[in-house]
C-alpha cells in the first residue's frame, strides 16, 4: 500500500475514532456532573479534530 493510499485509511479510522470517544465523552458528561463541563469542552475538542481531519482527507480525495 502506498503512503497516500496509507494516510486515507487512516484519516478514515481516525474520524470514527475520535467521534466515539466524543460521543462517549458526552454520554459520561450526562453522569458525572462535577466534570460535565470539562467533558463536554474534550467533546467540542474531538469534534474539531475531526472536522480537521474530514479537511485533510478532503484535500487527498475519498476513496
């Protein structure tokens, strides 16, 4: 597998990856309200993350 093809993959993982722990983040934000702000700030975090991420793989092209 070449490099591009390699960093696609990736992207692709990383986006799910980072949307489940910011919908875990949130669903813990809904038991733990002493942390419930921090939680959903690292939620917020993710989400950017991956909006960064779908930018880059944009700029590669979907497969």
């Amino acid at each position: 597998m070449e490099d591009r093809e390699k960093i696609r993959v990736l992207l692709s993982h990383w986006i799910e990856h980072n949307a489940e722990h910011a919908r875990e983040f949130l669903k813990w934000a809904e038991k733990a309200s002493e942390v419930a702000e921090e939680l959903r700030r690292a939620a917020q975090y993710m989400e950017e993350a991956g909006r960064a991420l779908e930018a880059a793989l944009g700029k590669l092209g979907r497969r």
